[in-house]
C-alpha cells in the first residue's frame, strides 16, 4: 500500500542517516547478516545496499587509506570486509580477524590477498571480474596514442608559453599508430578489448602468451607469436596485459626491453610488478626504448625520488595513477558487484 512504501521510504532515509558515519566512526550494532568493516569511501548506493543488511561496524569513510594500526584493531569484531586494492589482506591481518568469513574486494585483481592464508582459514574471497574490460580498453588507448604523439608534453609547451610564432617541421613529432604494429602479451577479455578497438587503426596485431587463444583472438584477427622475444623485436608497440603471477613477475627485464625496437614504446596497464623498473629506467636511458607510458608503478604512488619520476624521462614517459577503471559506470559497477559477494560470503552462499 501507499502507506507502506511511505513507511519503508522512511525507514530506508533513516537508515541511510544513520549509517553515514564520520571518518574512522564506528556504528553502532544491530542484528542483521553480520558485521562488517567497509575500507574506504564508496558510493553511496553500495554503502546503502550494505547498511540495509548488515551491520556496518566499521566503516573508513575516506578517500585516503586507513591506518595500518587501526585496520588491524577493526578487524576483530568483523565477519566480513569490503576492501580495496591497497588493503593488505595478509597473514597478520587474518590473524587478526578470528570472526571473518569473506574478503570482497572491489578490484579485479586480488594480489593483495593471501589466497593460500584465506583457503586454510575458510574464508571466502570475492572480486569484480569482467566489469571494468572496456573501460580498461579505453584507457589502454588512450595511454597508447597520449604517449605515442606526446599530448603531455605538447599541452605542457602551450602553458609554458614554448608554442612559438613560427612553424617547426618537426616539434613535437612523433611516430604513427594507424598501421603500425601492435605485441599485446596476455590476450584474455582486456587484451581482445584493445586489439578491437586498435583495428579501427589498421593495426598488425600480435599476441603472446603460454598458449594460444583463438576464441579470443581470431574475431580481431590478431595472430599468435610463441617466442616473446620475436614479438617485442617486430613491435612498434608492445602492451602487457597479462594477470601478475610467479611467471610474469620482472617478466619486462634488461632482456625484454634489449629485444624491443629503439623506436618502440611500452604501455603497461597491467600490473607494476610485471615490469623491472630498473630495467625500464635503463631502457630509457640509453635508448633501447623510445618511449613508455604507465597506469601502474610498484609501488603505488612512486615516490616522488625513484628514478621513473626524474625530469630527465618527462619528454618520454607518461604515468598516471592507476585510472584504468575509473569511470563513473564503471566504478559503480563494481562497487555493487563487490556488496554481491560480500552479502553471498556472509550467507555462506556461492560467490
């Protein structure tokens, strides 16, 4: 009846106020699936959609990330956590939380996790796969074609007041992406995204991986290169997008980047890991490289004195601070995904 959706109306109003809690303000309880601890700020529809049935015991109502010692406190009382991918979930973490029965994190990759830690202990763990591919994809070309025709670089020279009266033939040039040649490694849901959207290029695509993956590959026509080495030799552009794991950490090292052309640029929206910065560093220092563009550093942020930052690279390297899925859809997406497997693990459902 009218009568009572004006009720719950209000109920759901009341409910929302008072589960806005202030930074670091614990809630007070209630009977509902479990306690939980909440991470971060998120948006408002998915802390609603946690607030209706669970108790939000804790909940780090910021942008910036929660104190260690205070991370570890609130992980006592809590059944279960809505997490992001710079909360550790480690061995002293699970330690600590004796009650939890689920991880969700709000990422798509879970390094951050001790899997094998969450296995022995029963605790469930859930991600946001699938959701964030395109908007990825977007980013991966846009990181592409910024590093490749120095859109940085030219924007800072108008601000700096260096865009002179008189045409220069070749300020500011750099190479072509339409027909050029494109090594993606790691053809999965992300790789064939880009490969799509790279073809509207006219690009020569090639992948590599363990194993070849036609179902993937075949509907962009991207062919497959066993031998990375031969792949990095024959690209113009060379584009990690490969999970981070025992094989692939340090997989770009001093012999990646030897193998790659002197005009060849590297993208890497993947994972810092995947990269030996120091490699990279020396790849572009001495020009066995061209060019980089980065989503992702290890660590995150790079300090502001690691070698990457140097004003020395900033006419051929772009890095942003990890925005490959930062949309508005995108990111609400997983955030309601994420409040999925949180209510499911906290059911004991199937994730």
């Amino acid at each position: 009846t009218l009568s009572t959706r004006n009720t719950m109306r209000s109920l759901r109003n009341i409910t929302a106020r008072a589960v806005a809690p202030r930074r670091g303000f614990a809630t007070a309880s209630s009977k509902k699936l479990g306690s939980v601890m909440v991470t971060r700020k998120i948006p408002k529809a998915a802390l609603d959609r946690i607030s209706a049935e669970c108790d939000i015991k804790h909940h780090w109502d910021s942008e910036e990330a929660i104190p260690r010692d205070k991370f570890l406190k609130w992980a006592q009382d809590v059944e279960g956590i809505f997490c992001i991918l710079s909360d550790k979930i480690d061995k002293e973490f699970l330690t600590a939380a004796p009650k939890l029965k689920v991880v969700s994190t709000m990422s798509v990759g879970f390094d951050h996790i001790d899997m094998e830690e969450c296995r022995k202990r029963g605790v469930k763990v859930g991600n946001t796969p699938g959701v964030l591919t395109q908007t990825t994809a977007d980013l991966v070309l846009a990181l592409l074609l910024a590093t490749a025709r120095r859109i940085p670089e030219a924007a800072n020279a108008v601000r700096d007041g260096n865009w002179k009266p008189s045409w220069r033939p070749m300020w500011l040039c750099g190479p072509d992406v339409y027909g050029s040649t494109v090594g993606i490694v790691g053809m999965g849901r992300i790789g064939q995204a880009v490969a799509q959207r790279l073809k509207g290029f006219n690009c020569k695509l090639l992948y590599t991986g363990p194993r070849p993956k036609p179902d993937l590959a075949d509907p962009v026509g991207a062919v497959y290169v066993p031998d990375m080495k031969q792949m990095l030799s024959q690209s113009d552009f060379v584009i990690p997008l490969c999970p981070l794991n025992a094989a692939t950490r340090g997989l770009f090292n001093a012999e990646a980047f030897s193998s790659m052309k002197p005009s060849g640029i590297f993208i890497n929206a993947s994972r810092g890991a995947v990269v030996d910065q120091t490699a990279l560093v020396d790849a572009l220092r001495t020009g066995k490289i061209a060019a980089a563009g980065l989503d992702v550093t290890d660590p995150e942020p790079l300090p502001m004195d690691h070698p990457l930052m140097s004003k020395e690279f900033s006419d051929r390297l772009l890095i942003l601070p990890h925005i490959g899925s930062a949309s508005v859809p995108t990111r609400t997406k997983m955030s309601m995904i994420a409040v999925d497997n949180l209510l499911a693990g906290l059911k004991n459902d199937p994730l």
